[in-house]
C-alpha cells in the first residue's frame, strides 16, 4: 500500500501528528475510517485545550460592538467568564443575556476619562476573580487631515487609544506576576506597521501601542505573564466603515483586503491557548512585515485623500 506522510503544521500536536494519504483505490475506506478516527480523536483532544479558557476570567474593554463584541463572545463559547467593560450598556447587557448566568460582568465606564481608566478593576475582579486575560481593544479612529484635526478629539483618542491600555495593563501586571500567571493582548492595528496618510494621531497611537506591547513580552516572559500584539488590517465594523467613508472613494480602497472580526477572534482565543506572539489578519497583510520599503511605497500612492472638511 503507497502511504504518504505530511505533517499537518496548523495542528495543535505539530511534531506529532502525521497525515496520512492511501494512493490505491482498494485501501481507501479503510484508510478513510481511520484517518477519521484519528481526527475525532485529536478535536475531542483539542476541545480539552480549548478548556484552558473555562478557569479564566477575560476582561475585554470596547466590548460593546465590533472585534470587541466578537471577541466577549468568542471566550464565552470557550467556557470563560468575561468582563465587558464599554459605554454602551444595552448593548453589553444584550451580550450578557446572551451568555449563561454568573459568567459576565458588566462595567458602563468611559475610558477616555482617566480617573475611569482602572477604576472598575476591583470591582471586576470581585465579581469574576483575578483578571487571566486582559484585552486591550477599545478604541476609536481620526482620519482627518493632520492640521485639521482640533487638539482636544486628538488628545482624547490618545488617552483611549494609547494611554489607557498602557495603564490597565501596568495595574494588572503587579497582580499577575505576583501570580506568576496572566496574559495581556493588545488590540493595535496595522497602522503601526504601515502608518496611513489621513490618520495622523491614530497613527501615532497605534505605533505606540504595538511598540510597548512588543517590548513588554521578554521583560514579562520571565514572571509566567504572556503578551499578544494583534494587527487587524481593514475588519468589518463601525469603525471601518466610518474610517472607509472619512476617504475619497477610490478603487484601490474599495478592494482592499477586510477581514471579518468573528475570524479575527476566533485567531485571537486560539493565539491565547497556544501562547501566540502576534496576529496580523488578514494574513495577506503579513507581506508589509517582510517588505516595509515597498508596503511604505503603496500605501503612500494608494491611500486615497481625506474628504476635505468643507464637503
Ligand atoms: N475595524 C478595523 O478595521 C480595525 C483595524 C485596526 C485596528 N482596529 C482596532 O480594533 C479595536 C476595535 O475597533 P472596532 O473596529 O471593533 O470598532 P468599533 O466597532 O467602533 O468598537 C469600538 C469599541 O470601543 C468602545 N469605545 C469607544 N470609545 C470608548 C470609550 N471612551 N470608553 C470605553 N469604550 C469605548 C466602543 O464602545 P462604546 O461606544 O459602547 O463605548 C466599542 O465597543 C480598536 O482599538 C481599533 O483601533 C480596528
């Protein structure tokens, strides 16, 4: 019998795991049961990993829509209780009624405003326990021309954006390293690999995001404390639309590719239980870590002009 042996490298068991392919016709339905057997076996294996996630209490802030939203209810479905924390309470409770009960906490807090920055922690980890998991998503997005962009909108995205996860996650790190224990993902964007025309402080703030979330994992790794950085390209929702129609509209733009925020949190879960580094997604996105010089050459020439202000 021809038997063929692939490793299947996207397997949880990746040295382990072998697939196996018959060439003749003959031995095929055998070949077929056992190699379904084989994969019964290795997604019930699986579905105990993903139970890693069933201890864990997984704060989630701009939980209320969006990647945030799919992330509050990608961790739920893996068993894991979740602090959604954003302005929006109909739309954090209606994700809460959604999950079984005592597994969500809901924080209304608007975390633009520093005294509200870390001040619910106590409060969260009363209700559900020691943070696990802290995802550092709630964001908005400035695209408008540089020098027309009043200070006040851009100081307050700065705080959100850049200085507000800095903060949470200096607070919960002293826990979590007295715990030995605890993972950190940070929401960043693919701005702070390829920072776009039109967004001037989004930019900036991205880029600082990404940078200290990077340098965070070695100086942590040594405590038992993990930390994710994640860089969504163009993924459907609120903001992506508002950001996509803040452009002129142009065929490059309109075809570029976007992702969907369930997929983004599905990667995101997974890259918890398997101690990922960093997520690009869409993956086509990943050809700007290995050719900066280029990527910085299209998004210069494809980003279309900011709709002037007067329109
Ligand atoms: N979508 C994309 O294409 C894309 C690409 C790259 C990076 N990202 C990043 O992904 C993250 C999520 O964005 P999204 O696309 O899912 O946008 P979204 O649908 O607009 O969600 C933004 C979330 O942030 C929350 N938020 C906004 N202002 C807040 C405040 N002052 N206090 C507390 N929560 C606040 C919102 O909740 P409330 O309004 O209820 O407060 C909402 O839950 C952001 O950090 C964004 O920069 C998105």
């Amino acid at each position: 019998m021809g038997i063929e042996n692939k490793p299947r490298s996207h397997l949880p068991f990746r040295a382990g795991y072998q697939r196996t392919t018959c060439r003749t016709a003959h031995a095929k339905l055998p070949c077929f049961l056992a190699c379904n057997a084989v994969r019964a076996t290795l997604t019930s294996v699986n579905g105990q990993l993903g139970s890693i996630l069933m201890t864990m209490h997984v704060v989630v802030t701009g939980a209320s829509s969006g990647i945030g939203e799919a992330i509050a209810r990608e961790f739920l479905t893996r068993g894991a209780r979740v602090t959604l924390v954003a302005r929006r309470r109909n739309l954090l409770e209606r994700i809460a009624n959604d999950a079984s009960s005592g597994r969500t906490h809901v924080i209304v807090a608007d975390l633009a405003n520093p005294s509200a920055a870390c001040s619910w922690v106590q409060d969260a980890e009363k209700a559900l326990g020691p943070i696990d998991v802290l995802v550092n998503n709630a964001g908005v997005q400035i695209v408008m021309n540089a020098d027309e962009t009043a200070w006040e909108d851009a100081e307050q995205m700065l705080q959100l954006d850049l200085h507000t996860p800095l903060r949470l996650t200096q607070h919960v790190l002293k826990t979590m390293i007295a715990r030995k224990s605890g993972t950190i993902v940070d929401i960043a964007s693919m701005a702070a690999i390829a920072p776009t025309p039109g967004m001037f402080f989004y930019n900036a703030a991205k880029g600082g995001l990404a940078a200290a979330s990077e340098g965070l994992r070695a100086e942590v790794r040594k405590h038992g404390v993990h930390v994710m950085t994640v860089y969504p390209g163009p993924v459907k929702s609120e903001m992506e639309a508002r950001g996509r129609a803040a452009f002129e509209d142009r065929v490059a733009a309109r075809y570029a590719p976007t992702g969907s925020a369930e997929t983004l949190a599905r990667m995101i879960a997974n890259g918890v239980e398997r101690k990922r580094t960093r997520i690009v997604y869409p993956r086509i996105y990943m050809l700007a870590r290995h050719w900066p010089n280029a990527t910085r050459w299209v998004v210069d020439a494809l980003t279309p002009p900011v709709k002037s202000r007067e329109k």
